[in-house]
C-alpha cells in the first residue's frame, strides 16, 4: 500500500500482534521520511515498535491507538522474532531511531530546522552539540529537557511552533512520549514528529554497543550490562513476555502471513 500519495515510496506493513509496522530497506526508509520532512504541508509522526512498546501495547489500549495512527518502523531482535514467526521472514532493516535518526540527518542534504525535547539538562546539552558536529548543516535547537511540568505543554508546544522546525525530536520514553506527542502536539510545530526514546542518551553520554553487537542486534544485552539495575526488569521479564504475547498470537491463528512489497511508485 502507498502509506501517503503524495511520497514516490510505495511501502506494504507487516502486522506484529495486530499493529501494522512498515517493512522498508534502509534506502526506501530514508529516501520516504526525507520526503515526509520536506512537504511543505501537512504532519507525520513516525514511532519505533520493539519487544517492551509490543509488551506495553498489549496491555493499554489507549497506547495501542495512538501507535495505530502513526508510521511504525520496526526496531531489534524482538519484532524479527515476531515477523519470521508470523510472515515467515525477518524484517529488511532493524531502523531502531538509535540508529535511523542520526542516518537521517546525515541522509538529508537540504538543511532542516530541527527541535529536540526531552533527556535530562545535561544529556540534552550534549546531544545537541554532537549532532550540531554530526551534520553541521542542519539547525539543532534544544526545547526543553523532558523533566517539565505537564501543566506547561501548551506553553513548551508554542515555544516549538515559534521556532518553526521541520523536525521535531521527542524523547521521553514509551509510552510517555508517544502519549504527550498525540495530546499536544499538532499541525504547525512540525511536518514530521519522532518519538526517539533513548537517543539523546545515545549521543549524549550513554556508550553504544560495538558495531558488531549492533549487527547482532544484541545491543539490548550490551545495555543491560551496563544498567542492570534500571532494565533488569525491562529484559529479565519483559523478553519472556513478549515470546508468550508471540507465540499466544500464533496460536490462535491470529498471524496470518500477508504480502508484501517495498517498492518505489511507478516500477514494477
């Protein structure tokens, strides 16, 4: 299915416990957000399914719904699991924000205004700085760090559409981020929304897994090493549950295989 007629990218969705995630390559992911950052009308929010969303969804329907009307890109081992058990095959790509956003500003030549909310002060400062050195062409203009009050949406959502981004970054952590995106944020603070979860952290002061490990798609394991107290939780438990929530899916029949195609518009 063509997600938007106005993109040149033709792209199908795999369902993963119902939730329909785009099943790009690398080159048609980027080349199709790119597109969706540069329309001169109009807003997309793009989110990241992983084993602990799936997990979350699976209990909160209100979360559920609002990932339903977002773009869903497909993120680590876990949805792999889900995709080769329901579909047969492994997703073309693992576009995990950790690692598509940064491609994607280094992919979009075009300068883009682009805002970031969320992270500590600290993790916020340093993140900003490295993506300013990672494509200096690009405007990177801090927010707020994620530790606001509630009460203060509105006010931070007008300081967004005063500085008039293409992009906007929110990384608060699932579901929080994808729940405050859907609430306050709308049409004129941005043409294309991202709930980036732990990425400021990622380019701020958090190491990141070996590009071996990446490749893997283990960074997970690499994370709870290093953070065992704070995700021992979040893996420990939340992997086994989300092979049941699989496998619970399976059984009742509710996987169906469904066809797909990633192509661009117009070739056959």
């Amino acid at each position: 299915m063509n997600l938007f007629s106005a993109t040149s990218i033709v792209a199908s969705q795999r369902p993963i416990l119902d939730l329909p995630v785009c099943d790009f390559g690398w080159a048609d992911a980027l080349a199709f957000t790119d597109e969706l950052a540069s329309m001169p009308i109009g807003q997309t929010v793009i989110s990241f399914l992983n084993a602990n969303n799936a997990n979350l969804m699976m209990t909160d329907p209100e979360y559920r719904a609002i990932l339903g009307r977002h773009v869903v890109l497909p993120d680590g081992h876990g949805v792999d699991l889900a995709s080769r058990l329901f579909h047969g095959r492994m997703f073309p790509a693992n576009l995990n924000g950790t690692d598509f956003v940064p491609a994607l500003m280094t992919y979009m030549t075009k300068p883009k205004r682009i805002a970031l909310i969320g992270a500590s002060p600290s993790v916020l400062a340093k993140a900003v700085e490295n993506f300013r050195k990672h494509a200096p062409w690009h405007e990177f203009i801090p927010i707020v760090d994620g530790y606001f009050d509630m009460a203060e949406s509105d006010e931070i959502m007008a300081r967004v559409r005063a500085a008039r981004p293409d992009i906007l970054l929110v990384a608060m952590g699932s579901p929080k981020q994808e729940k405050w995106i859907d609430r306050y944020v709308g049409p004129g603070h941005a043409r294309l929304v991202m709930s980036v979860g732990a990425l400021f952290d990622f380019m701020g002061e958090v190491p990141r897994a070996s590009a071996t490990v990446r490749r893997l798609r283990l960074e997970w394991l690499h994370r709870l090493v290093h953070e065992p107290g704070r995700l021992w939780r979040r893996y420990i438990i939340g992997n086994p549950l989300f092979v049941y929530y699989i496998l619970r899916h399976k059984l009742l029949g509710r996987g169906k295989k469904t066809r797909t195609d990633t192509r661009r518009a117009g070739s056959f």
